[in-house]
C-alpha cells in the first residue's frame, strides 16, 4: 500500500493555501519558516490575539517513507541519496499534510462540531512563548508502557 502523500508535488502551493484557508476564516497574521536544522516546518497564525505556532516534522515523514521503500544495493543510488529523496519528498509531502489538516480543522469550527479553543489550544503560545501542550504534559502522568499493556 503506497504511503499517504508520497505522490504530493504542491510543496509551496500548499502553504499558499493554508494562507488563503486562514484568511478566510479571519487570521491577521500568518508565517511560515522551514527549520533545516531540526528538520521541522513551522507554521504560526494568530486569531482574535490567540497566537497558535504548528510544527511538523520532515524527518517524520522522511523516516516513514524509508520504512516503506526499503533501500536495496540494486538501486542505481547510493543510500545516502536515496536519504535524500525520502527528506525531499517529505518538504514536498508536509505542507500538503498539513493542509489538509488545517482545512479539516477549521472547517469543524466553521460548522460548529467543536470550537476554536478545544481544536487549536495544544498549539497556542503561552506568555513564555512555548505551546501550551508542553505546559500540559507536564501535568499528565507518563503514559503506559507497551509491555505494560500487552501483559493484561
């Protein structure tokens, strides 16, 4: 079954219409910046002064899609660029994802199933200027282990 979005060739005309999407629902502001180091994309708009900041991983990605194509001495690549292919497509792959959860997103506020708050608040910037789902994992207990839950 080939991986979701590995198809994608919007790349930049898919921020634009994150941008459009936002807009139309009533954000001021709106930036995006691709952070090469941390191999993420961010993606910040804020509306009636709620800042929100989302970043995606394109290492994330990149790390699925080898999982799917597995390298092979066959190939008439090297694996480093065949490491190369699967970080280029996720550039291409996330901001098509991202998209499309966005436009899902705001499309449940639109038509009222679940309010602006409830969908965007783990992005939310606090006045440290971190989300507010890293204040809130903090006040969670650690999560179960795996074995934990295959052992019941």
């Amino acid at each position: 079954m080939p991986l979701p979005y590995e198809n994608a060739t919007a790349g930049q005309n898919a921020l634009t219409e994150i941008e459009r999407i936002l807009q139309g629902f009533g954000c001021s502001k709106f930036g995006v910046m691709r952070d090469y180091d941390a191999g993420e994309l961010l993606l910040q708009f804020e509306w009636r002064s709620r800042q929100i900041s989302l970043r995606v991983s394109f290492e994330g990605y990149a790390a699925a899609w080898l999982r799917e194509h597995l390298y092979s001495c066959r190939m008439k690549r090297t694996q480093d660029h065949h490491k190369e292919r699967a970080l280029k497509q996720s550039e291409i792959a996330a901001p098509s994802i991202l998209r499309d959860w966005v436009k899902a997103q705001v499309t449940t506020i639109e038509v009222g199933l679940i309010p602006f708050d409830h969908v965007f608040m783990p992005y939310m910037l606090a006045h440290d200027g971190r989300p507010l789902v890293e204040h809130a994992v903090k006040l969670l207990p650690p999560p179960e282990r795996e074995e934990d839950e295959l052992a019941r």
